[in-house]
C-alpha cells in the first residue's frame, strides 16, 4: 500500500513538473515622464508567476507594485532598474494590477514579460483576459421644497365711507375751514390693482343714505366671484349717487403739501378726476410708497360734502411643502474575468 502511494506521488510531482511556462506578456512600452503605467491579469489560485523586467538604459524607476484587484499590494519594489525571473505564487484566482511609476523628468523605455505556470492540467486554460464593464450606481436625496397649493384674489378694504365736508374757497378763506382734504392710501402687500368711489352733493340730509348705497368691498368680492378673476368691467360696480361737483387727484408724498398749500403739484391722470358728482375709478398699478386722493372743492361759493371708500385686489397665495427626491447615477468602471 505504501509503495502504491509513493508511487503515486512521484506521478503527480513528474506531472506538475511537466507543466510548461505559459507566456503571458512580453512587450516594450514607454512610460512618460512623472506618470505611471498599469496592466491588468488574472491568474488562478495556485499559479506561479515569474516576472522579468529591464530598462532600456538601465535607468531607474520610483517603484513596481502588483496589486490583487481593488486594492491589497502584494509585492513592492523601489528604485528598480531590473527585475530577473521573480517567482509569485498567486494566492487567490483574481485580477491582478502591476503597475509601474516614473518620477523622473525623462521618460522610460521598458521591457516586461509575465510567464505563467498553472497549478495543475485543469487551469491551462484559465483565460487571464481582464474585461471591463460600466456599472451604474444610483443613490437619492431629498429637499424640502416650498410651493403655491392655491390662489385666490381677496378685496381687502382700505378706506370705507369716509365723509369730508370741503368748504368753498371763499369761505374756506374768510371762515376758516378746508377747501381740500386728502386721503392716505396705503396699499396690502401683493395688491394687484386697487379702486376708489366718490360721491359729491351739498344737502348734508343725504350723507346717511348715501353711505348706504356704497358698499365698494362687496360689490368688487361679488365680481370676482362671479367672474372668477380680476377682468371685469368697471361698469359692473354700483354707480354711487352725487349731485355737486367735486375733483380727486392721485397724488404721492412728494405732492402731498404741494397740494393742500395750493402750490403747483403734480398728479397721475390715471387715478384722477375732474368736475365729478361721482365715480368709481380703477386703478391698475400698485405702490409701496403711501399715495393719496386730494380732495378739491371746485365751487367758489358752496361747501360740498364728500362721500369716499377704497379698496384693494390682493392675491392670496397658500403655501404648502413637499419632499422633493432627486436621484443622483454615478458610473464607474468595474473589471471582471470570465
């Protein structure tokens, strides 16, 4: 039995013997100057590897290193100039980097063979081939994100029924009083246009019910509703009543003493209005400065009282948050044996 064995053993010891060096590499190649230059095997767990390297003018290189894909070194030299028939036993079948680094300012002419000798008859034919593939790696963040759910136009009031008695410039003069008064006008945030109504008449019996008959904040919430925006007719609101003449002017803070002291101002013809019993006036542009309606008596003889409302169109905006997940891909290259 025990000769059985021997004889067995000598057998595979003559067979492994008989294994041929397999040639796996064995070129001329360039490295540039302070760069590095890599190749990549694979080899079978087993395998013997001898490795053989010279430069052309037996100058040196910073360093040689063969490393098992991805990242474990397994052999580092420095400083080499010539490498003679390094015997590597491939611990596990895997990909292979030998990589080769020049830190010199003058290039390298290299020579370099890898020879290959199987652990056994069954991996002759390892294919040491190394291909690559893209591979796609998708990961995801998150952001909290603020938007618009609704909107909604909303008349908000900004002067209801405000009642001024004007004196006539006469009286105004020799019996004291006014004979123009002003109207601040301060506008919501996010107004889109805003209005005004006036109603101008002597007979102080008619200031109640003429207040009754103006309701500029209503009418302008019906129209909307109705209309389901802002682009209505203006002749859609309530026509307020009057009876005497009155003039409005839109005035800015810059005219505003100009005005009441009777000295040249200016005004903007788009808000205002001249020799009226009543209006209703639109106006479509907004200011963050205060503005105001000054209010003349145009009758040199006769007090007038004055009758006036404003309001503003705002659109209303609701906020809502939602999470907003953004994928991100990355793509690498991944390197595999068959």
């Amino acid at each position: 039995m025990k000769t059985i064995t021997f004889i067995l053993f000598l057998l595979s010891n003559t067979l492994l013997a008989q294994l041929k060096p397999i040639n796996i590499v064995d070129l001329n190649f360039k490295i540039g100057a302070i760069s590095e230059h890599e190749m990549m095997y694979g080899f079978a767990e087993g395998d013997k590897i001898i490795i053989n390297y010279s430069e052309e003018k037996s100058k040196k290189l910073k360093s040689f290193e063969i490393i098992e894909y991805p990242s474990t070194n397994k052999f580092s030299d420095f400083n080499v100039v010539e490498i003679l028939n390094k015997e590597i036993t491939i611990q596990k079948t895997g990909i292979y980097i030998f990589r080769f680094e020049n830190t010199s300012l003058g290039g390298r002419i290299c020579k370099f063979s890898i020879d290959r000798i199987p652990a056994s008859e069954d991996k002759i034919s390892f294919n040491t081939t190394v291909k690559s593939r893209t591979v796609s790696d998708t990961t995801f963040t998150s952001r909290i994100e603020t938007y618009v759910k609704s909107e909604s136009y909303k008349v908000k009031e900004i002067a209801t029924n405000q009642h001024y008695f004007i004196n006539s410039g006469s009286n105004a003069f020799f019996k004291e009083g006014k004979s123009r008064v002003t109207l601040p006008i301060i506008l919501p945030t996010n107004s889109v246009k805003w209005y005004y109504t006036v109603s101008s008449f002597r007979d102080n019996n008619l200031i109640e019910s003429t207040m009754s008959q103006i309701n500029l904040v209503s009418d302008l919430t019906n129209l909307i509703d109705k209309s389901g925006g802002v682009s209505f007719a203006i002749d859609l609101l309530t026509q307020p009543p009057g009876a005497n003449f009155c003039d409005v002017y839109l005035i800015n803070n810059d005219n505003y003493s100009l005005f009441l002291n009777k000295s040249e101002y200016r005004h903007y013809a788009i808000g205002t209005r001249e020799n009226i019993v009543s209006a209703n006036v639109e106006i479509p542009f907004t200011s963050n400065e205060v503005l105001y309606l000054g209010i003349k008596n145009p009758d040199s003889m006769h007090g007038i009282n004055v009758i006036v409302s404003a309001a503003a169109i705002v659109l209303e905006k609701e906020l809502a948050t939602r999470e907003i997940i953004t994928p991100n891909v990355s793509y690498s290259t991944e390197y595999y044996l068959d």
